[in-house]
C-alpha cells in the first residue's frame, strides 16, 4: 500500500462526488478505493457512497430478485450506524452516511426508524472544500432527506406535519444542476402535487387549491429550467411513486377543473390569470403528457385495450367542447383562432387512433369535431365506420352477453346517431335527408334489439345450467336507456321523416310519413316533456299539417313554464335564444286564425324575455366609427354576437313578420317607411353589405371569366344539370349582367317581329321534360329550399287573376296608377337609410324607448345607424359568454358563410321589393330588384371562381343559404311581379320563364305564370304580344297605300267568326296554341301540387282547379277546391318555415 497523496485524495474525491451526482454507480468502487488510499480520513464518505452504488443495484434489478436484496442491504446498517455515531467523522461525511441510512430504511419500510436517522440539518458549511459547489453530493442528500421525511410522515398517518413539509419544499426547490439532484427534485415536486390534488375518478373533483397551484407551478417551472430527461428511474424507487406521465395528468386534470371552474363563478385563485395564460397553461400540460403517452404506447392487438390513450381523448374532448364554445372569444387565444384548437384537437385524435384498436369513442370525437369545422363529408365518413363498428359489437354483445370494454354503452351510441341526423337535416340537402332516414332505420334497429339482462348469465355458466344459458334472457335495448335518450331518439326519428316528407316525390307516402313523423315526436315529448327541440319540431308539424289548434295547444305550456337554471345559464340566455322561433310560430299560429294583435304581440314578447335591448344586441356608443366600435372599451357585445347564422336570421325573420303584420293593420305604405329598419337589423346582425362582395381583380389571362352561356363554357359543361332547350332563352341574356333584367326580345310589352319562332305557348312548352330528368338524375331535379311565399297580388297578375283573402283584395287595384313615392326616394336610398347614417332613425327610437320602455319596439330602436354598428360582430367580446354548449357551435368555410350571408340579403331586398309593389311604389320595387341582382351576381363570381360547374351553381351545398340557380329563380320572380303590376303581361311571362329555367320547380313562377298560360287559353291574352305596326307617311303618288294597310271591317269580323265556322274541322294553329297553353299550366301545377313544396300552397291548387274547370273536369275542380278552403282556413300571413330556418332542428 503506497503512502496517500493529499493532491490525488482531492481529486479522486470531486471524481467520486461527481460519479455520485451523475448516477455513475459503476465507477464508484474503484473511485472509493483510491479515495481510501489517498484520503484515508474520509472513511465515511466512501462508505456512503459504497452504499448508494448497491442500493442503486439492487432497485434496478426485476422484483423478484429486488426484494431479495433489499433484505441484503440490512448489512449496511450497523456500519452506516457506526461511521455515524463515531465522533471524529466529518460533519459532512457523517450528514451522507445518515442520509444513506435513512433511505435503506425507507425502502426497507421501517418509517420510524427512517425518520430518525435523517439528519436534523444540513451542515452550513463543510470541509469538503476540494468538491465543486455546483454539483455538491451533499445538496442531493439534502433533498434526497426531505423527500425521504415526507414520504414516511405520510405512511405514518402525519398528514399535517407532511403537508407542511412539501409546501416548504416546493417554494425551496434547489435546482437542475445534476441529473441526481433534478431526479430527486422531481420526486419531491410530484409527489406534493400528488399530495395536493387528488383527481377522482367518479364523483366531482374541485379545482385545485392555493397549494396545489403552487405546486403545479413549481412543476411546470421545473421542466422550463431542466433539460428534457428520459422517464426512467436510475436509482431506488419504491411501488406508490408518482411517475412523471403521471404528475403531467394530473396537471392536466387541475388545469381542466380550473376551465370548468371558471364557467361559473371563478375563484380569486383563477381571476388573476388571463385567458391566453391559462389556455397556454393547459396546452402546454396537454402536449407533454400527450407526448409522453403516445411515445409509451404501441398499437394494440385485437384483444388489448389502451384505457388511458382512451381516458386522454375524453378529457380532452371536453376541454375542447369548453374553449370552443360560445364562453371563449377568438381573441382569446393566439394565432388561428377556435379553428386551430379545433385543428390541433384533429391532429391528436388521428395521433390517437394509430394507438387503439377500432376505438368508437375516438371515431366519435372525430365526427363531433370535423362537424364543428364545417367539414361534414368527413365528419359522415367517420360516423359510418362508427356505426359499422358499433352495429358490429352491438351483435357480439347480443351473442354472449358481454358489453365488450371500450366500446361505447348504448345512450352514447343513440346520442351521436342523433347528432348525426341533427346535422343532417339541419345543414344538408335532399341526398342528406334520404341519408338521414337510413340512419333513422339503425336508430329504430338499435331500440329494437334485444339486450341480455345480465353478463352473468351467459359469461362463467357451469355446466349444470348451460340449457338456461344457450338463450340468455334479454329484452329490447329502449327498456335499459335513460329517459333523456329515449325522448332525443324518438325526436330524431320524427324529424327524419318529417324532412324526407317535404323532399320526397312520393305523394302517397308523404301522409304516412308526417303521420309516423308526429307519432314519434308525441312519444318524445312522454319522455321529457320540456324539451324545446321537441316541442319545436311538433308545433311546425302540427302547423304544417293545418292542425293549428294543437300547435298552439304544444307551444303555450313550454313557454309558460320557467325551469330553473343555473347562473351560467341565465347569463347566457341560452334557453331564451332557443325559444326564439317558437314565439315567432306561435305569431304565425295566431295569424293563420285571423288573431292578428295576439300574433304581433307574440313577436314582441319573444324580445321582451331578453329584458333592455341591450342585452340582445350590445351598448354601442353612437357616433363611433364602425371599425373601432367593437375595440371601445366602453362598449360590450349583445346576445346576437354568440349566436349562429341560423339564429340571426330567425331575428331577422320576425322583424319581416312584424313588417308584414304593419302592413296588414296600417297598410303597405307604412310598413314600407319601415324597411329602412330591417336593412338596419340585417347589418347589426351579418355587417353591411360591401363586406360581402369579393372585390374583383383586373381580368388577366388567369382570372379572366369565362363567357357565360356560351359553347363550352362554364355552364356548357358535360352533364349539366339543365338541358339545352332550357338554356336557349338565357343564353341570349348574360348571367352576370344586370341588363339581363329586361328581356331583350320584349320592350313595352312588343314583339321583336319576325325575328320569333312560333308563339310562346308552343315554343317553351319542355317537350324534352324526359330527356331533362335523365341529364340531370334522380336527385337533382328537385333541389332546392322551401319556397319563396307568394304576397296576394294576384289580382295584378292577369285580368281574371282572382285572390284569396279579402284582405288582398282591398290592396288590389288598377296597376297603372303612378307610384306615390318621389322618383328622388328610390330603394337606394331607402338602403342608404337604413344601412347609411341614418341619425333620425336612432334619435327616434331613443325617444321613443325613453317614453315607453316596452320591448315592443325592440327591433325598430335598434335600427340604429351604420356607424353605430359593428362590421365584424363576431369579433365582440360579450359579456355574457359564461356557459358551455353540449357542443360548440358549427363554423364554415368563408365562402359558406359568405353565401348564407348574401342569401338572406337577396331574400331581404326581394321582400322589401314585394312591399314596394303592394304599396304601388313600382320604381322604388324594381331599385330593390336591381339590389338583389347585383348580390346575385356577386355570388355567382364567388362560386364560380371556387368551382365552376352547373351543379355547383345549382345545389346550395351544406350550411345555409340558397343556390345561385335558386336566387336567380327568385330574382327574375319578383321581376315578373313587377311586370305585372305594370300590366306588362308578356314581359311577365318572359321573367316567369326565365325563373323557371334556372329553378324548375319556383312555386310563385309556376302560378303566376299557369294563371297567364290559362288567360291565353280563355282569349283573355293572345297567343304572342301583338305587333304594332307602324302607318306610312301618306302622299299624294300613292293615296292607296295606307289604305291597303288597314285591315276592312269585314275583315275583322270574319276572323271573329273563324273558330264557329270551322268547328267541326280540324283545329287551327292559334286553337293548338291556347290548348298547349292550358296543358302546359296543368303539367306545372299538378307537378308543383305533389312536391313538399307546394302540396299545401292554396294558391297552386287554386289554379289547379280552375285548370281542370276549363278542362271539363267539374269533379276534381270542386275537390281541389275544397282542399283550398281547407288550407285558407290553416294559412298564415307567411309560410310556417319563415318561423323554421333549420327546418325542424334547433
């Protein structure tokens, strides 16, 4: 043995203590030994460090053998006990041995003796000068000690003095500087965030403490300091220790309970934190156990189960459902708004799905979550392999009588199939709704089959009962559901079939299924008898089906009743925007019984349940500029920024219903003066309409567009849905032209001369109607919205025109008489009125809610003027965005929302355009008209610039709005109206046919133009428009020639007295005109007659009959009839789904 070397001792000592700090267990016996050797007065030391290498050992071998050695550790003990006790030891080597031996006591199970041997302090300042400060083994004993104390005080029922000890420990955490010393430090850290909350896996957990903030905030700090370390343990650890994935759920869990927390009242503990702190807290939580949890896990086999990949997508499936609600503002969160969360949310549920096996809940996230996005294509895609996959367990289950682990229980299935057909009829079109009663069927399937009644029948039977087992005992799955789900079911099926009703094209089974439909929604309603979606749905049933009585009998209960919410809830005015379009049918209930006061009071109490107008629609400074409104500090958002484009235009739908109300007790004139008011509602609620128009760039050889109608163009495309003898007439007008207005063939009510083809009631008779219906296929001939409602002025339409309601026929009247209103006030300005500055208007309605407070002028006071609106209302941060949705509102693409918007403003100018005509304000009509074709024809840019092809333009696509086709439809409709108003007939059937040829099926064309058609039959209108033939100038070289011009009397007399002479000869050209005009009107109404569309439009079926009286057929005039007065006796002052925007769903 060599003489020690004080120079080498030194050294050898910082390599020990280094290999110590480091967890280089390996090297620890050579560099004792020379440690020995050169320093032979730190004995103690070495045999601390000894005692940590096998300690380190023996914890790293498997469980059987770990046991084995921890018994071997007990040798240890008297030495470690020894060098402790023996005085002449260093004050520090005797603190490490001490530490030593309390740890082989812990993890030996003896508490009590762990806690004496912990030293009681640690040395302030040692001896041990030769070992870097920075990596001191005696910091890490240190908090090895603490850690160490903490745990033994818990297992020894000491709650009080281990509480104390881990909040003094979280607020003096020492560092990261060696991976010993942040392995410990971890420890420490998870197990008082452990210690501090303790998330329950049934039952409801509270948020986190002051403590428990603390502590997770220790950790989270931790982690930004320390360098990112694999998650495996590289000394002693014991069974019950907190790993790291699992203090990261934890945190995750605390951060979620203070999101839910705060939907509520929020804690003084939670308000100091602004959303983007909190929101940045929580995902950051998400991504690093998400990280730590995908990386751990493999793909399972068929038989194998990853509950906590499917543990993770739950809660994060309702965090999301809470940030992406109506309580969080895009502002609150950085870049990308609710649509990266949503994103984000897709990237790890597809993450997810490559660690489970068939996972049901996962391809239901995926479903709830593309449908949020507006991505319903996908969103189907993932629900039809949930159902495959459901349908499938749901048959193993019913073999062996074992609900199979993972897979979704039987209300939840239920609950997305109800979704789904929700979505379905609410945003889709006909193939969606056909698709919507195919998943009605597996609803129906579902509730039928037969369901063991208890696993422990069929699973682990013995051999003596196997006869009783072979055929468990089972009932119908409905029998097992709780009540919720059974009234969400049957309201599911019952909507199904009511939507298909209206867009089927069997009109024998239409009845069969509005019967099946209120059947369904009557047993709904036994379920849970205060639910608005049912009750909504029934009523517009009842409604639709003339059974006003009991609509109004369904209504009135639901809202007289006042169910108790929470705060949240009241905040939210989350049941009040829902009872929306009931009060609004129920006005129209009360209208269809002549009830006109009791129906404009139904509109005004359904303001009246939001208190101050304020409340719905925001305290918005007057006189701000319209951009810096919405930034005002001073300024606050209303009810309607939260709401979806649906529930706008449901406001929107009242006030045109209370405009129509003023003009049947006031007259049309002064619901005209009112208009200005619903063009200021419509830009509170969607922004003015300069918004909405995509600018157009200069034309260049890319953005060039195509010429329209013309050879190969965009609407001449391989399978157009429109056949070529529909087109040929619009081809002669450009689609994206205003000019296309007024006929080009047809001024003043003349013809273009020879330059016609044989007269109208033959030449646009659609002799090809069957080459149509092949081109454009089964599904695309019907498409389109609930009609546009027809305003009674048929008595303008014709001379033997005919109305309805004695009502109409006071507003009926000579058609030339001029416009009472000044050239100077056309629609324009009316718009610029309402959409402009219109500082009167607002003064007004502040005197007036200053005189009389009533909610009854709620719309009209809150017409204010454009510079008192905001442009971009879903920008506003509300004040009452304090509850969570069961699920969040559905978002579109832009160009969706772009179309929903400009529909309803097309919509809007057509309906101001009517009030115009009604009030004989014609110049001012055809303004409104002129509107709504620019719209129009901005829209059709838009989408042709997206996708340009004949079906796009036709179908509307998902969300809401209309198609191009559609609004044109309804855009060269008005104008017809207009013309006849005129008494402009041709030029009216030429708008009728053009209406017709971009939407077959437009049921105010249809009738205006059949009525036209059936006039011509009866000679009250020629066959073509007369042609005026201009006189020559006479002159003396020929005084003859106009004479010769003119025809004589007899003349005329003769070709009076043609058709009598000739009866019994075969029929002349201009006798096959009038009955090719007749047929053809029968051909449109009874086509019109059997769709959803017009089966109950009284005006349809009113013609009818006087088509089959000019045919002789008395029979079925008086049945048509009587089915007239049967539908005026039901029939509102406006159709029932101006009250029903998403159809039978809210």
């Amino acid at each position: 043995m060599g003489t020690p070397n004080a120079e080498k001792g030194s050294r050898y000592l910082g390599l020990l203590d280094q290999a110590l700090c480091n967890g280089k267990w390996g090297e620890i016996a050579e560099l004792a030994r020379k440690t020995d050797k050169h320093a032979p007065n730190r004995t103690c030391l070495t045999l601390a460090a000894r005692s940590e290498a096998q300690i380190a050992n023996t914890s790293s071998r498997p469980s059987t053998s770990s046991s084995t050695g921890l018994n071997g550790l007990s040798t240890l003990v008297p030495q470690l006990e020894k060098a402790v006790s023996v005085g002449n030891s260093i004050e520090e080597d005797a603190y490490v041995a001490g530490v030593c031996l309390a740890e082989i006591h812990w993890l030996q199970g003896n508490h009590e003796a762990a806690i004496r041997a912990v030293p009681a302090h640690i040395p302030q300042s040692g001896t041990l000068s030769s070992l870097p400060s920075a990596l001191g083994w005696i910091e890490v004993c240190g908090v090895k000690s603490t850690y160490i104390r903490g745990t033994c005080l818990h297992d020894l029922g000491r709650e009080q003095e281990a509480e104390d000890l881990w909040r003094n420990a979280i607020q003096q955490t020492p560092g990261y500087r060696s991976p010993e010393l942040r392995r410990w430090t971890e420890k420490i850290i998870a197990q008082a965030c452990s210690h501090f909350y303790k998330p329950t896996k049934s039952g409801h957990t509270p948020p986190p403490t002051e403590d428990a903030l603390r502590a997770f905030s220790a950790w989270s700090s931790f982690w930004q300091r320390s360098p990112s370390a694999p998650d495996r343990s590289t000394g002693p650890s014991i069974g019950w220790e907190v790993s790291r994935r699992q203090t990261w759920w934890t945190y995750y869990l605390a951060q979620s309970q203070i999101l839910y927390a705060e939907q509520g009242e929020p804690s003084a503990a939670h308000q100091s934190k602004s959303r983007l702190q909190q929101y940045s807290e929580l995902r950051n939580a998400a991504r690093t156990y998400e990280s730590s949890l995908m990386s751990a896990m493999d793909f399972p086999k068929a038989t194998q189960y990853n509950g906590e990949v499917e543990e993770y997508v739950q809660q994060a499936m309702m965090n999301w459902r809470v940030v992406t609600g109506t309580s969080w503002a895009e502002a609150d969160f950085l870049g990308g708004g609710k649509e990266a969360v949503s994103r984000e949310m897709l990237d790890m549920l597809y993450l997810a799905a490559t660690k489970t096996f068939h996972s049901t809940q996962i391809l239901r996230s995926l479903f709830n979550v593309h449908a949020s996005l507006g991505e319903f294509n996908l969103a189907l895609h993932a629900f039809d392999s949930y159902v495959d996959i459901v349908s499938k367990g749901k048959a193993r289950a019913a073999k062996t009588g074992k609900h199979e682990r993972g897979f979704d229980d039987d209300d939840t299935a239920l609950l997305t199939a109800v979704e789904a057909v929700r979505l379905l009829c609410r945003y889709g079109d006909r193939d969606q709704a056909e698709k919507a009663v195919e998943i009605g069927k597996d609803i129906e399937r579902w509730l039928d089959q037969q369901k063991p009644v208890s696993a422990d029948q069929v699973v682990g039977s013995s051999d003596d009962n196997k006869a009783e087992t072979a055929h468990p005992v089972s009932h119908p799955t409905e029998t097992v559901l709780q009540r919720a789900t059974l009234a969400a079911a049957y309201r599911a099926l019952g909507v199904s079939k009511s939507h298909w009703a209206a867009l089927t094209y069997d009109t024998e089974a239409r009845s069969g299924l509005l019967a099946e439909s209120r059947r369904y929604l009557e047993r709904s309603l036994t379920y849970e008898s205060t639910s608005v979606e049912t009750v909504h749905a029934l009523a517009l049933l009842l409604a639709e089906t003339r059974n006003v009585n009991a609509a109004i009998a369904v209504i009135r209960p639901l809202l007289a009743t006042r169910p108790r919410h929470t705060t949240a809830e009241v905040e939210s005015y989350e049941r009040e925007t829902q009872l929306l379009p009931l009060w609004h049918l129920l006005s129209l209930c009360l209208s269809a019984k002549d009830q006109h006061e009791s129906a404009v009071r139904m509109c005004e109490a359904a303001f009246e349940q939001f208190g101050e107008p304020s409340t719905l629609f925001g305290n918005l400074a007057s006189g701000l500029d319209p951009e810096k409104s919405a930034l005002s500090p001073g300024n606050s958002g209303g009810i309607v920024d939260q709401m979806d484009g649906y529930q706008k235009e449901g406001i929107v739908q009242i006030k045109m219903s209370q405009l129509t109300y003023v003009e049947l007790t006031e007259g049309p004139n002064a619901a005209m003066d009112m208009t200005d008011e619903l063009l200021a509602l419509y830009a509170r609620l969607f922004g003015t309409p300069e918004k909405m128009r995509t600018p157009k760039p200069p034309p260049t050889a890319t953005t060039m567009p195509p010429p329209a109608r013309g050879g190969g163009t965009l609407r001449s495309v391989v399978g157009s849905i429109r056949p070529k003898s529909r087109r040929t007439s619009v081809e002669r007008t450009p689609r994206t032209s205003l000019q296309s207005l007024t006929p080009p063939n047809a001024v003043n009510g003349t013809s273009a001369g020879p330059t016609l083809g044989p007269p109208i009631a033959i030449t646009v008779t659609n002799e090809n109607g069957n080459t149509a219906d092949q081109i454009r296929g089964r599904n695309e001939h019907r498409h389109h919205m609930p009609f546009h409602i027809r305003h009674s002025h048929s008595a303008k339409r014709s001379p033997s025109g005919s109305n309805l309601r004695e009502a109409n026929n006071a507003t009926a009247g000579t058609t030339s008489i001029p416009s009472p209103v000044p050239e100077h006030t056309s629609a324009q300005d009316h718009a610029t009125n309402g959409l402009g500055a219109a500082e009167n208007l607002d003064n007004r309605a502040n005197r007036e809610l200053t005189a009389n407070p009533s909610p009854s002028i709620l719309v009209q006071s809150e017409s204010m003027n454009e510079n008192a609106l905001p442009r971009q209302p879903d920008e506003l941060q509300s004040p009452y965005q304090h509850v969570i949705r069961g699920s969040p509102s559905t978002s579109y693409p832009a160009t969706q929302q772009r179309r929903h918007k400009m529909s309803l403003l097309v919509r809007v100018w057509l309906f101001i355009a009517e009030l115009y005509i009604r009030a004989e304000g014609l110049d001012d009509a055809s303004g409104a008209v002129d509107e709504a074709a620019k719209l129009v024809e901005a829209l059709e840019a838009d989408v042709g610039a997206e996708r340009s092809s004949a079906r796009n333009f036709f179908h509307k696509g998902w969300g809401g709005g209309a198609g191009v086709d559609e609004l044109w439809a309804d855009v060269w409709s008005t104008k017809g109206d207009l013309a006849l108003a005129r008494t402009l007939y041709f030029d009216a059937i030429e708008h009728y046919e053009h209406s017709l040829t971009y939407f077959p099926d437009h049921p105010n064309s249809i009738v205006a133009l059949s009525e036209l058609l059936m006039d011509m039959y009866e000679g009250k209108l020629p066959a073509e428009p007369p042609e005026v033939l201009l006189p020559p100038i006479p002159s003396s070289s020929n005084p003859s020639l106009l004479a010769s011009t003119t025809p004589s009397t007899g003349s005329r007399q003769y070709s009076a007295s043609t058709p009598h002479q000739r009866i019994s000869q075969d029929p002349t050209p201009a006798e096959l005109n009038r009955l090719a005009a007749r047929d053809r009107a029968y051909l449109l109404l009874s086509t019109l007659t059997r769709l959803g569309t017009g089966w109950d439009d009284s005006e349809a079926w009113l013609a009818l009959a006087r088509n089959h009286e000019l045919s002789g057929q008395l029979g079925k005039a008086k049945e048509a009839l009587r089915w007239v007065v049967e539908l005026e006796d039901a029939r509102p002052v406006r159709n029932w789904r101006s009250a029903a925007v998403g159809g039978y769903t809210l």
